[in-house]
C-alpha cells in the first residue's frame, strides 16, 4: 500500500520511527490515528510529499523488527506500565512545580505562559486517576483473558484519551506552540523541552493502547 494511504496509526505501527516525524510535524497519531497520511497532511497544510522524504530519511518507510502488534499482551501490558505509566507519575510533579516557577518569576511579561501550572495541576490529577484506572480494573481483566468483559472499560479509557489529547492541544495553546520567547530563561526553557518530551510520550502511549492492545484484547 502507498504510505500516503496508510493511517497514521498504521505507519506508527508498522515503524515506531514514524512517530517521531509525525510528532515533529505537528500530527496527531493517537487520538487521530485514523485519518490516511494524506488527509492529515491535506488538513495541516503539509506537502505530503516532503513528510514522505522525512520518514524515508528516519528510516520510517522500512518495516522494523518483530513489533508490539505481534508480541505477547502481557509483555505489551509490561511495557506500558515500565516505560510509560511509572515515568508519567514520576514527571508530572516536577513539570507542574516548574510551571510555577516560571510564571511567579515571570509573571510582568507578556509571554509568560499565564494559567499553565494550573492547567498542568489538572492534566495531572486527569492522568493519574487514568492510570489507577487501568492499573486496577482494565488491565487485569486483559491479562486474566477476560476482555470480553472489558469493552465498557475501554471505552471508557479511549474517551479518556480523547481528553488527553484535548489537553495536550491546549498545553500548547498555553505555550504558544512549545515554543520558548527569546527573553526566556534557563528554567523555562527548560519546562518548555520538558512539556515537548510529555507530549510525545503521552502520544506514542495513547497510540500503543488505542490502535494495539484495545484491538487485539478485544479481538481475542
């Protein structure tokens, strides 16, 4: 199949590279992994052909290794839990603690980046209550073999998801773009890398449950 006819959800699929290209650019593959490369970069304003020469050159257009979408579930479930859920606790404090700063430090000019700490402070009691969520109900039903029982909590994670993503949206609204001013300090450059470094963990873990374990945990 063409890539540009491939969904998002499927080139990360297919090559966890792509993630990061699509990242990059701008493009949603979690929560909007659905549309076709084509009408993503249609409704971005993107050339596809420029974001096809960017994932050649990632080495995203070559198919990787033995992939998560065949892989046991209860490595799956492992991977999430070890790679993505204890550093979500972990980072989201200190992130929530430096918005602070930089808006207590920076509060009499124009770009400080007004309401975000306490949006942060939200974004994280939402992920945490998330987290418990799946830890606690979800994911044992998937790793006992009873995800025929599962389908309300699912969808109920993917609405959860929806509202992750919606998050993520307006942390960059917040940060116009992730993009520090000039007259931005260490510290808030560095909250900035660390808000960019969040997204794209955030994505790459919505895409993993979203177009992998959701499927094949339901699939049987």
């Amino acid at each position: 199949m063409n890539p540009i006819d491939q969904t998002l959800a499927q080139l990360v699929i297919s090559n966890p590279l792509a993630a990061e290209v699509l990242a990059r650019r701008g493009l949603d593959f979690c929560c909007r992994g659905s549309r076709t490369l084509g009408e993503a970069c249609q409704g971005a304003g993107l050339e596809a052909g420029d974001l096809l020469a960017e994932l050649a050159a990632a080495g995203a257009d070559r198919p990787a290794g033995e992939s998560w979408a065949v892989r046991p579930l209860d490595e799956l479930v492992a991977h999430i839990l070890e790679r993505y859920h204890a550093p979500l606790r972990q980072d989201l404090p200190g992130l929530v603690a430096l918005a602070e700063t930089v808006e207590r430090v920076h509060a009499d000019k124009p770009s400080c980046p007004t309401g975000l700490a306490a949006h942060l402070a939200r974004v994280q009691a939402a992920v945490e209550d998330h987290l418990a969520k799946e830890e606690r109900i979800l994911f044992p039903l998937i790793l006992a073999g009873r995800a025929e029982t599962a389908h309300m909590p699912i969808k109920v994670m993917q609405e959860e998801h929806e509202d992750h993503g919606q998050n993520l949206r307006r942390t960059r609204a917040l940060t116009r773009g992730l993009a520090p001013p000039p007259e931005a300090c260490a510290s808030w450059r560095a909250l900035y890398r660390g808000l960019a470094s969040l997204e794209h963990e955030l994505m790459v873990h919505i895409h993993l449950e979203n177009a992998i374990l959701f499927p094949r945990a339901l699939a049987g």
